[in-house]
C-alpha cells in the first residue's frame, strides 16, 4: 500500500478547496489565499485556518 505524504494531502485539500470556489463561481479573496498558501507551508492548521476565514467573512449576529 502506498503512503501518502502530508505535503500531498494539504496540497489536494487546497485543489478542492480552489475547485470547489470555481464550481461555485467564487473568487477567493487574498486573505484565503495567503491562508492556503501557510496551510500548505506547514505553518498553519485547518482549524486555525477555518477560523481566520470565518472572523474575516462571516458576520456576527447578535439578538
């Protein structure tokens, strides 16, 4: 069985990410994409990355 390197796996979580957005007809905006780019970099995780999206694109609703 073939082992699949982290590198790999960040690098196909990134190129569903993008395809998703195009399938989507979305642009990412340059902070996701200096996001993806740490991701890929090893500098950052998922959660970490998830959650600077959200506090940049996702507004807060308060009742």
């Amino acid at each position: 069985m073939k082992k699949i390197s982290k590198q790999a796996t960040r690098q196909k979580a990134v190129g569903n990410v993008l395809a998703t957005l195009r399938i989507e007809q979305l642009k990412p905006s340059p902070s996701v994409v200096q996001g993806l780019r740490t991701y890929l970099a090893g500098n950052t995780t998922t959660d970490q990355l998830l959650a600077d999206v959200m506090s940049h694109h996702v507004a807060v609703r308060r009742v």
